[in-house]
C-alpha cells in the first residue's frame, strides 16, 4: 500500500476520518463510498492503481461510518445533501478546489448531487453501480416485496435473490460481532452476485475492520434512512452535468439491476456507459479493483 497521509477533519459537528494517498501535486480523485461503508470499500488495489497511474487520491470514513462521528439521526436527521456537504469539507481541508469525482452506490448519488450543485468544484465524474439521484426506488421495492408485478415505468427492483436474503436477515441477529461479521459478510457474498469469483478473504477483512473501527457499528444504517429521503434537490435534472461523465455498472448488479446505470448515463449528455460483465454490487472480485481503476484513470487522463 501506498503512503498515506490520514487526519481527522471537521464537517460541521462531524468528524471525519480521512486519508490521503499518493502525491499531493497529482490531480485529485475523491472516492466516495456507498451505504454503511468506510472509506476502506474502496479496497487498496484499486487506490494503488490510480496512485501508480498519477492520481493523489482522498477517501474518507461517511458519517455514522468507521472512525468517523456518529449522528443522533432521529434527532438531528441528515439528507443526501448532507453527505454531499462532507465531501466538500474533506477537500476544503485538503486544499483541493477541484477534483475528479467517483462515487459507488449511495456515494454515486452523492458525485451526483455536487456536479449538479457545485459544479465548480468537479473535474470529472465517475457513478459507478449507483442509479439517477432523483430516482426513488421505495415504490419498486414494496411491489416486489409484495409479489406485486413490476411498474414498467419503474427502475427494476433488485433481483428475488437479493430480496430473500433481506427478509432473511431481517430476523439473524447481530448482537455479538461474531454475529455482526457473519451477517454482514453474507450480504457482501449476495450483493457481489455469482457471475465473477467472491474475494472472501478481501470481504472479510473489510467486515471486521469496519466493525472493529466504528465507535457503534449499528449507526450505519442511518444511510438508508437518509437515502430515502427525496428532497427537491434532488429532483433537479441531471441534464444540467455539464462535466465528463462515466457511468461504470455490473450487468449482474443484483441490487441496482443494469438498466439503473443505464439511466444515469441517458441522463447525462455525453455520458459513457462502461458495463462490467459479471460484475454485480461490489468490488470484491480478484482483479475488479484494478479494472475499475484503470476505467477511472483512463475518464481522467484528460
């Protein structure tokens, strides 16, 4: 693993854990990772490959995540906008104006939001398995939950596959973090679906590890609360992104299905889709790190 420079940072009443890697006079990447996930999701294979390729790159523990500070959410109840303001603080406090941004799942939702709303601060954008930002995904989930037919003017629900596993774990406790490590490790295995090899050993790690480090493992699942709420901002159309965009997304996704990422990227003029066969919901496949990496420094070369 590369070097790194890691700090603590302010976000309002938050603090975030950071990291920096690579040299700070290369362009800057801003990895932006997905619900109830550290900045360690993006495994150091990936992070490696784009510090080789040129890039200093920035992740960050989200809110409610890893090392960084828990929220009181039903008292002090935060947005997507929210987390998009704790990206802007890791690179104020980086001294980065601008940088090319990449966002996987929620946190593509996130890159979104910026090149939408702080356009001057994003150089490029990479969504990578995420789907439209304005696009509320609750009514899909509840007719597929229901065994009611698809709404054909709905992004597809996630595959029967994944939604079993969520009513089965809905009653696998987690009380001990032996319980926690093994749910959880269950649920990267489905997510990463069973087209490509699953790095167990990699999903593992990163289990223990965001357990070990969160100060209380269960307040990450204040993202989903925070990811179904669809405020105005949100609503703004994404024909206003104005920046080079990638669009990176597995055809066997089982949790956001191909045609999400398909979305984003009709949205977005000039958008390119780059679609990973195999791929599903994650990046836990031996040598999926580097690919992806290689896709990002190519997006940012220019």
């Amino acid at each position: 693993m590369v070097i790194s420079e890691g700090k603590f940072i302010e976000s309002g009443k938050v603090a975030l854990w950071t990291e920096r890697f690579g040299d700070p006079e290369d362009p800057a990447v801003l990895l932006v990772m997905g619900t109830s996930t550290p900045g360690l999701g993006w495994p150091d294979e990936l992070v490696d490959t784009l510090v080789t390729g040129g890039r200093q790159v920035i992740r960050f523990d989200h809110r409610d995540t890893g090392r960084s500070g828990c929220v009181d959410f039903a008292t002090d109840p935060y947005t997507l906008a929210d987390l998009a303001a704790d990206a802007l603080a890791v690179l104020d406090a980086y001294g980065v104006r601008t940088a090319h941004l990449a966002g996987a799942s929620l946190g593509g939702a996130v890159v979104q939001w910026l090149a939408v709303h702080r356009p001057e601060r994003v150089t490029t954008l990479t969504v990578i398995m995420s789907g439209p930002m304005g696009a509320d995904a609750g009514p899909a989930w509840a007719r597929a939950l229901s065994g009611q037919e698809p709404d054909p003017d709905d992004l597809p629900p996630p595959a029967p596959r994944f939604l079993e596993h969520v009513m089965r774990m809905a009653s696998v406790p987690r009380g001990t973090r032996e319980e926690a490590v093994a749910a959880n490790l269950e649920t990267w295995r489905v997510l990463s679906g069973e087209a490509l090899p699953f790095d167990e050993q990699a999903a593992r790690r990163l289990v223990e590890q965001s357990y070990d480090l969160a100060a209380d493992p269960a307040a990450a699942l204040n993202h989903d609360l925070a990811g179904r709420v669809m405020t105005a901002d949100r609503q703004v159309p994404l024909s206003s992104i104005k920046v080079p965009t990638l669009v990176v997304h597995g055809t066997e996704d089982p949790l956001r299905p191909l045609p999400h990422g398909e979305a984003v990227a009709a949205q977005i003029p000039g958008a390119r889709l780059e679609a990973i066969p195999g791929m599903g919901h994650s990046l836990l496949s031996p040598g999926l790190p580097q690919r992806v990496a290689g896709l990002v420094l190519r997006h940012t070369a220019g």
